[in-house]
C-alpha cells in the first residue's frame, strides 16, 4: 500500500455536491435522508430489509428474515420461496414495462437486437424448456461460456428459471480454467457459441470448450448457439454431444413455470481467484442475492422508467451478473449491452453508441477511464454526450485524476459520479455514493450502503483510520460459500476477527467517515479489474521444467491500475533468454488466459528469502518500483538484493 496512489488519495481535498438537477429529480434527495434511512437499516436490519423485500414477489413469504445462530453461515427469509428470473421477467409482464425495452443489444459488427421484455420471457421460457428436455433438473450445475449476445443473458435467466445452478466462465479463459471450473462444481452442460467477433475476427469460442470438456466426464451435452454466420466459419459438430441452440429451442413451448425456489438455494456459482493457486467458486443463493441486486441498482443508479442504462462490463464477471442482467431487470430496466471492445472499429466507439442510445447511465471500469483519458479528449469530443446523467466506475481504486476527467470530459460536470466498492463475494455494491445525496470526493468511494456496517480495523480488531476494511453486520447479497470448501470459506473471509467479514482490502477513513479503498493486502493483484492470485501463477510458472522458483507481485501501473511482475529462478543449467519468456507467457495463455500474462518475466539466480525460507515480496516491491529497498536485516543472503536491483534496471 506504499504506493503512488495513497500519496494522491491522501492530499485529495476536492468536493462535489449532488449537481441540483440531478437532486431534484433523485429518489433521495439529501444527505439527510441518506443519514435516516442508514440509521434505520443498521438499527433495525430485519424490519429494514424485509420491507424492502417486500416490493418483489415471493410465492410464500418468509418465516424469519434472518438467521444467524451459526456464524458464519447466515441464512436469509428462511422458508420463503421465490425466483429471480420470475421477478426479473414476469413480475413485468402485467404492467406496462412489458412492452419496453429490456435489452438494447448491438454486435461489434454493428448488428443490432432489441428485445422487450415479452420477448424476453418467450426466449427465456422456450430456453429454459429446452434445458429440461435434455434433462436439466433443480441444482444440476450449467457451464456457460459466451460472448457478449442476448443469448448469455437468456441462458442465465433460462437456469435461474428452472433452478439449474449457472457457472459463467469469462469468455477469455483458456481450455485449461474451463475444464478445472466444470470439473469443480460437475456441470452437467455447456453453453457456448461457435465463435465470437473479436476486434474484427472470429474467436472460436467451441473449439476452446471442445478442448477443456474432453477431460470433464460430468458434461453430458454441448449447446451451441451460432454467432458467427459466415461462409467460411467451419464449426464441427459432434451429433452425440454437440446441440445446436436453434434446433434446441426451436419446438420449445414459451410457457414454462417459474421453479418455487428455497430463499437459500443456490443461484449461481462464480469462480474467482484467491491467494492459492485454486480458484474458489463463489456461491449465491437465491432471495438475499435478488434482493440486494435489485436494491442496490434502485437507490445507486437512481433508475428512472425511461433510462437507458449501459453497463460495460462482461457477464462473465460479477458486475455483469448483478448490473446488467439481475439488478436492473429486476427494476424494469432498459439495459444496453455491447458485444466489442472500446476500440473497433475506432476509439470512440463507446461514445459512439451513448450518442446512438442515447444513454443516460454509464457504469465502466477506472482502467477504461485511464486508456479513454490515454487516447485524448478529442474521441468523446465527436460525439453528443448530453443523454447521459450519471456516471459509475466499478471493479478497482480510481485515482483522483482519472476521476475528475471522467467528471469533466464525460460528465460535462453535470453528472454525478458513483465510485462503487464491492466484490464478487459481496453479491452487490457495499460502500458507494447515493447520488442525490453523497458529496463526492475524486478517489473515495464514499459511504456504506444502508445495512452495510463498513469500518476500517486493525488485526486486533481495534478501529482504526487506516487498516483493514472490513464489514461486522451480516447482509442479504452476501456469499454463503466456497463450493465444496467450507474450511476455506471459514478461513479467508472469517477468520481474523471473529464473526467479522474480512474483504481482503486495505481502507483507509477520513474525518467525514468516507472510505478510501486502498487495494488488496492479500496476494491477489487486480489487472485492469480482473483478480489474478499471484500464487497462480506462480504455480505455472513452476511447472515449467526449467523453473526452479517464482514470486510474482503486483506493482502500479498506470493505465491498469495494476500489473504483474514475475521473478523466476531457474534449473541449474538453464538459460533465461527470450524463448523462455515466450514459453512462460504461452503457459500463461494455455493455464489461464491472455488477461493474466504478467507485464514483466525477470530472471534471478536467487529470490530474497527470510532465513526461514520465506519469500520476501515486500523487498521485490521495491526493487519493482525502483525505490529505496527497505529492511533488509532478515533477509538470509543479503547480496541477493544487489543483484537483483542491477538484474532489474538491466532487463
Ligand atoms: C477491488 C468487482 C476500489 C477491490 C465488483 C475488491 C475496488 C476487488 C472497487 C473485487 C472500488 C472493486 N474501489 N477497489 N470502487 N471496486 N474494487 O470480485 O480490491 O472482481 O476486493 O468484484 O476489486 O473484485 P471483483
């Protein structure tokens, strides 16, 4: 946490008030009410949430809203039934809001989609019947793997329907992750699409997953939707295995009951990484989830009936998963979903299609903001920008700067900004401006969410204002596990205070109570918002015949946010030439996927290690980020720091 950004964040004095148009129109209208409501739902959480709860259809109501008599296995409106894609979707149905947009979607190629959410329901129901034929049952767990179309939202909301557990793989793994992730958690099926469009070309996307479920006997069937409609797109079906979506579905009724789902059952797993070289699958259960996605989309993004909301991140990730298919669909929502990059066919692409939609919500990542700001003020200058009302980011600290170019050149400081902390674990948005009400600082991510008790303590447990975040109170959206890990559930999020939820974060809080998220303090570096646990790679880097050793760490950087160095020892006998940083990059590719191949690979004869053997990455920080390498006095071999400063500035 020695970094750049704290210094920033530090000397950050600037201020803004809820712009008063926005105000005047908010759910919430003043820090007042923030402050009322708040106090209401830490004094009195169970009345709080079950009013909340509420305002979305239960089949039967609960007995208790929550119980807590085995920490920390909390269990929330124990005995109700309900289910998410009922409320998502045909809750709808009845109003008005059946006829509106629920998905504006556009291809990278410029092909467009927009489906109501009558539409919506009739896709999802023949899906969801054509799961069932193939003998999909309540709790069998589904795979999916796809790009950015409509059909990945269906595909999710077809499990949710019918009760399947989905497990959305982000669709730049490699065969490797998949084959590890459907082996975990034994998917019955994967879904996936013969190819992608990827900056111009076909990624194809079942040749990957054809690789990986060679090696996953739990995987009945493959379906296939077909994305990529060109003549000279081959795409070879296996008739025992592979289905396509479009025959799938093709006779499928499009009425299909809503499964009567436990608030407890479980809705989805999400794998994402740790501090050891396994990938824990996250696990959301069925009310609590929806709840808190919906709730937190209501009061954060302020939803008006007639927004166009756009949310850039991918479904594959837990962003998507609550902002942009549960959270807003369960509002009613106009959701715009994008299937490309921000720079194909040219960098102004995403403005391009705010002034197309024109869309009023924007929710995108700082590492986004940071390559936007990068390629220069002259590409969102083009375009007419004047729908958009409010701004998000999501997934990583953003520093002051990026925030106030995001305040100006895309806000035309009219629109206020949500900096959001949260985390796949925490199901939904955790410390976040409301945004008729929070005055915003560039860089904090403000207050807690009501229900949510945030602080900042020390490893005793004692308050502190700069330490470890964590959160006491338990809340809907929370994790109720690690899929066939309960002692490493205990371990990583309960265990260094008791009955206290530890995120993983360093926080620091201010006078005004606001939060300052500082980064992660465990070994996990977040790329460009993509959680990559140091210890995986490094477990791949020691695969290799030829390496002895590694410790990889993260360092600033200054589009990414962060970024990865590796050090790598190797065999004796070995040399560490350019060949070699190409075979380790390419295990890289092959064991996880391009996002995580680290910025630098640096061959040493020897790591720094403490006399008990203990890698010292504080010391490889250092050297990383050319400062003055700290305590030294533990070290076993002093001279290996020299060699390695010089070996550094060398490469
Ligand atoms: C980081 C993404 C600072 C944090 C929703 C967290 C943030 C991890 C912010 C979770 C933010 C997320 N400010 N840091 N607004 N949002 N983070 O699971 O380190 O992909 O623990 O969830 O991202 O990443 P995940």
């Amino acid at each position: 946490m020695e970094n750049e950004n704290l210094k920033t964040v530090l000397e950050e004095k600037r201020t803004f008030e809820p712009q008063s148009n926005f105000q005047q129109n908010a759910k919430l209208q003043s820090i007042a009410e923030y402050k009322e409501k708040y106090k209401k739902s830490i004094e009195n959480p169970e009345e709080f949430w079950a009013e909340a709860a509420s305002e979305l259809h239960f089949f039967k109501k609960w007995d208790r809203v929550l119980n807590a008599d085995n920490p920390p296995f909390f269990r929330w409106f124990e005995n109700a039934k309900t289910n998410i894609c009922y409320n998502c979707i045909d809750r709808h149905l009845g109003s008005a809001t059946r006829n509106k947009a629920a998905i504006i979607w556009e291809g990278e190629p410029g092909d467009e989609q927009v489906l109501t959410y009558a539409d919506l329901a009739r896709k999802v129901n023949k899906m969801a019947n054509g799961l069932k034929s193939l003998g999909v049952k309540k709790g069998d767990r589904i795979a999916i793997y796809l790009p950015m179309i409509p059909e990945l939202a269906i595909s999710v909301l077809a499990c949710a329907r019918i009760g399947a557990v989905h497990s959305v793989i982000f669709a730049g793994f490699s065969a490797e992750s998949i084959r590890d992730r459907v082996n975990d958690c034994q998917a019955k099926i994967t879904i996936t699409s013969d190819g992608a469009w990827r900056r111009g070309k076909h990624l194809l996307l079942k040749n990957i997953v054809d690789q990986a479920i060679k090696n996953c006997p739990s995987i009945e069937k493959n379906i296939v939707i077909k994305r990529c409609k060109t003549e000279q797109f081959d795409c070879t079906m296996e008739p025992e295995k592979d289905i396509w979506y479009h025959d799938l579905v093709e006779k499928c009724s499009i009425h299909c009951p809503a499964e009567e789902m436990d608030s407890e059952d479980m809705l989805f797993l999400l794998y994402t990484s740790g501090t050891t070289g396994k990938p824990k699958g996250i696990i959301h259960t069925t009310a609590g989830y929806m709840l808190y996605s919906y709730y937190t989309s209501k009061y954060v993004f302020d939803l008006k009936p007639e927004d166009v909301y756009w949310c850039t991140a991918d479904i594959g990730w837990i962003t998507g998963h609550s902002y942009i298919v549960y959270g807003p669909l369960a509002n009613g929502a106009t959701c715009l979903m994008y299937e490309g990059t921000p720079n194909t066919p040219h960098k102004g692409r995403f403005w391009e299609l705010v002034e197309k939609y024109s869309v009023n919500i924007f929710y995108t990542a700082p590492t986004a903001i940071r390559t936007f700001m990068k390629w220069g003020d002259e590409w969102p200058n083009k375009y007419d920008l004047s729908s958009l009302r409010l701004l998000g980011t999501v997934g990583e600290p953003i520093n002051p700067e990026a925030w106030m170019w995001y305040h100006k050149v895309i806000g035309a400081e009219r629109c206020p900004i949500v900096d959001t902390w949260w985390q796949t674990e925490t199901g939904g948005m955790m410390i976040t401006p409301i945004p008729g009400c929070t005055t915003t600082k560039p860089g904090s991510a403000t207050l807690p969410f009501f229900g949510i008790d945030a602080c900042v303590l020390d490893k005793n447990g004692e308050e502190q204002n700069a330490g470890l975040l964590a959160i006491r109170k338990p809340w809907p959206g929370m994790l109720r596990g690690i899929y066939g890990d309960e002692e490493r559930f205990k371990q990583t999020y309960w265990s260094k205070w008791k009955n206290i939820y530890f995120p993983g974060d360093g926080a620091r809080k201010d006078e005004d109570g606001y939060f300052w998220i500082l980064g992660r303090v465990d070994d996990v570096v977040n790329v460009s918002g993509h959680r990559i646990g140091t210890a995986e790679l490094e477990s791949i880097f020691v695969s290799h015949t030829k390496v002895a050793e590694s410790a990889v760490i993260g360092i600033d950087h200054k589009i990414k946010g962060q970024a990865m160095v590796a050090f790598v020892s190797l065999r004796e006998g070995n040399d560490g030439n350019d060949d070699l940083i190409e075979e380790l990059k390419k295990l890289v590719v092959e064991k996880i996927g391009k996002f995580a191949i680290p910025e630098r690979i640096i061959f040493t004869a020897d790591l720094p290690k403490t006399r008990s053997g203990k890698i010292m990455r504080r010391l490889l920080r250092d050297i990383a980020e050319g400062r003055t390498v700290g305590n030294v006095t533990t070290l076993a071999d002093a001279s290996v720091i020299e060699a390695l400063k010089e070996k550094y500035q060398d490469d």
